[in-house]
C-alpha cells in the first residue's frame, strides 16, 4: 500500500490556508497590538488566548457537526468552503482598524475572523484521514504538515518583504499588502481545492484501496454508507453517526497521556511563536521573520523523511526524537543576546523537532477511533492543543512583562520536557503493522 501523494498534496491545501492565516496572525497581530495601540504585554498575551478560547468550543463542536453532515460535495468541504469565504471578506477589517486607530474596530474584525477560522479547522484537518488508510496517516500528515509549513513559509516571506520598518523602523509599516496576500494565498488554496478533490469520489477510493490491502475497514464502511447515502438522495437528511464507542481502559489511558503530551508541548512551542516577535525586537535587536524562515524551512525539509521514519521505528519513538531536539533549541535560546549563526543553527533543530512531533501526534490521536468518529477525535486534539494556548500566552506574557523577556525560553523549555515524560508512558496509537513485520508489533498495541 503505497500513499497516494497526488491526492494528499491536494488535500493538504486547506491546512496550507488555515497555516498561512496563523503565521501572520501570531506575529502581527500582536506588534500591532504593541506599536499601533500600544497594549500591554500582558494583554497582549489574553488577547493571543481569545481565539484559543473561541476555538476550544467551537473546535470538537464542528469536527463533531462535520461527522454528521451529508451534502453532496462531502461531509468536510461545506465548512471548509464557507469557513473560507467567510474569513476571507472579513480580513479587511483589521489593516483598516489599525490605519484608522479603531481599536473596536480592530477586534470586531479580529473576531469576525477568528469564528469564521474555527469553523473549519476541524473539518480541514480530518478530511486528511477521511481520505487515508490507516496504516498510511503519519506519512499522510507528514504531507498535510508540509503544506502548512509553505503556507506559513510563504506569508513570513511576505512579511520581509513587505514590512521592512516593522522591527526597529521609525514610521507605522502598512500591514494591508500583508493581509491582502494573506487573503489571496487563503481563497486561491481553498479554490484548487475544491476543483480537484470531489471528496465523495476520494473516501470511495480510499476505500477500495484499504479494502485491496486487506486493512481493517470499519471506518471505510462508514464512509461506504456516506456515498450510499449521497447516491440515493438522501444525503441531506442522513442521521448522525453513533455516539463515540468506549474505549478499553488501557487504550483510554494512552489517548490520556497523548492528549496530555499535546498540552505541554503546545505549552512550551506556543509560547515561543506567540511571543518571538516581541522577544526579538526587545532581546535581540533583529528581525523575527529571518530566523522563523529558518526554522520552518527545517520543518519543511523535515515532513517527508519524517514520515517515513514513523513508518519504520514507529510514531512514538519519532516523537520522542523530536521533544528531545525542540527541548534543545529552547534551552539553548535562553543563553543569545544577540542575532547570531549559532542561533539559526537551534532554530533548525527547533523545525526539525516540531516536524518530528508534528507530523506523528494527530495520527497517535485519530489511530484509536473509528471511521465514524474521526472528526470528534479530531476535536479532541485539537480542544487540548489550543487549551494550551489559551494559557500560555497569558503566563509567558505576563512573564516577560512583569519579569522579563528572558523568562521566555526557560518557560517553554520546562514544558517541553514535562511533554517527554508523559509521552514515555504512551503505549497506544502506533500505525498497526504491516504484514510480514511481526516484530514491529512488541512495542504497539492499537486494539
């Protein structure tokens, strides 16, 4: 069984838009926030947490909606669509608000945005799996991530070149050529999208390869009755799926310690992004645009041999290589005064242990639910990934206002390596072994 790259680089389209949409809002909203309305570190960091609130809800809510929506065109596309769309139009309001010192404005356009985001991560992200065998998803998501990392690789480009005074200038940048390619970016992805993935037609597909392969195909028969459903007319009003299934303990308490490893690393990574922009113009004198290229440009250099290191030494294994390279780079952040080759140096490990983490984590999640289920585990992923991001914006935040910018990286680091600890104890959620490779199977257990 071999993944069908084609397909997943076209899937991975909406997680391109959704990332390119979340680089530019970690680093410029909140310089905009700093320079344009002069708030607060510490309020900066709620701020930064607003959408994680928002999204903590609405995140599982629609993964769950979208497990039991049937339309023609799909169960995830409908929200990836409109999500889109909606977002897109809504842009607009924020480089106005910051020209015209509309504080209000700023946020009912910033909210806007953020409803219309969290409306259609969760289906973006689980049409992913809907799409590929079990057995495939880490490389799968090693293709999905990569896409992310152009996105947010593409719009850190546009802000060095378009933003050339928007650390240390002497004159407010104008941040609307940023948003407008943002917005250009974001409804060109979603469009081609749309035009080469008929998503029925691929779950059908995908079906029939597990199917070939001899893969187990309880959520293939799920989607087997989507399509029966679509074919006869009855697409619109289908029930929804079962309620989830009840996991055996020992596999509840491995999705626990997963979900509890996506926390702390979310605790540690998410303070690092929220806050680098600030970090850097305050601590080291240089532009955050460079160094965060760097460090992405690892990770996407990194996606594709990642997965295929899942696919030998197993998810858990290539997960804990990355916590270890990601403690690394923050524990060694602390120590830079200044901008140097060094320091580049760490951010690559900084990209390539993310990949490493990244690419392995939701597939672990996902592994331990059914077909029917795939969009309410995706919820629960990301639910814990962005509790974590509600919170941390605000201690480190408060942190670097009220101690010190410093506290920065040592704050990122302790979480960072609570994540390893837990993720040691994981014993579920590696792809199941392929025929033949029996060995493989003593350190698994998915059933």
């Amino acid at each position: 069984m071999k993944l069908n790259y084609k397909r997943t680089f076209f899937v991975g389209l909406a997680f391109m838009s959704i990332c390119a949409f979340w680089q530019v809002y970690d680093n410029i909203v909140p310089l905009i926030l700093k320079e344009s309305f002069g708030v607060d570190d510490a309020l900066i960091g709620v701020v930064m947490a607003l959408d994680n609130i928002l999204a903590l809800f609405m995140l599982p809510l629609f993964g769950k909606l979208s497990d039991g929506t049937r339309t023609r065109i799909g169960r995830r596309m409908p929200y990836i669509l409109a999500g889109t769309a909606v977002a897109v139009l809504c842009l607009v309001l924020m480089p106005l608000a910051e020209a015209m010192d509309s504080l209000p404005l700023f946020f009912v356009g910033l909210g806007l945005v953020l409803v219309a985001m969290a409306t259609y991560r969760s289906p973006a992200v689980a049409l992913m799996p809907d799409v590929t065998p079990k057995p495939l998803r880490s490389q799968g998501n090693a293709v999905i991530n990569l896409m992310g990392a152009v996105g947010g690789m593409l719009m850190l480009l546009t802000m060095q070149l378009l933003l050339p005074s928007a650390v240390g200038g002497s004159y407010r940048p104008n941040y609307a050529p940023v948003f407008a390619t943002l917005g250009l970016v974001m409804a060109l992805c979603v469009a081609v999208l749309f035009w080469k993935i008929k998503e029925p037609a691929c779950v059908e597909e995908m079906r029939r390869e597990s199917e070939a392969a001899g893969v187990s195909p309880d959520e293939e028969e799920d989607e087997a009755a989507d399509g029966a459903a679509k074919a006869s007319g009855e697409a619109a009003n289908a029930a929804p799926t079962a309620p989830a299934s009840k996991l055996p303990a020992p596999v509840l308490r491995s999705l626990v310690l997963i979900l509890a490893s996506v926390f702390l690393w979310f605790m540690g990574y998410n303070a690092v992004i929220s806050g680098f922009s600030r970090y850097a113009t305050q601590e080291l004198q240089g532009s955050f645009s460079m160094i965060l290229m760097v460090c992405t440009g690892a990770a996407i250099l990194s996606y594709l041999p990642v997965g295929m290191v899942a696919a030998r030494i197993g998810r858990k294994k290539t997960i804990l290589v990355g916590i270890a390279l990601l403690f690394t780079a923050f524990f060694a952040g602390g120590f830079f005064h200044a901008v140097t080759p060094l320091l580049y140096l760490f951010f690559v490990f900084a990209g390539v242990g993310w990949a490493f983490i990244n690419v392995n984590s939701y597939p672990m999640v996902v592994e331990l639910s059914a077909g029917s289920e795939v969009g309410r585990y995706t919820g629960y992923y990301y639910t814990v990934s962005m509790a974590a991001q509600i919170v941390t914006p605000i201690v480190s935040g408060f942190l670097m206002g009220h101690v010190g910018y410093r506290t920065l990286f040592p704050y990122a680091a302790v979480f960072v390596a609570g994540s390893f600890v837990t993720m040691c104890l994981v014993r579920h959620g590696d792809a199941k072994p392929q025929p033949k490779r029996g060995l493989e199977a003593l350190d698994q257990g998915d059933d």
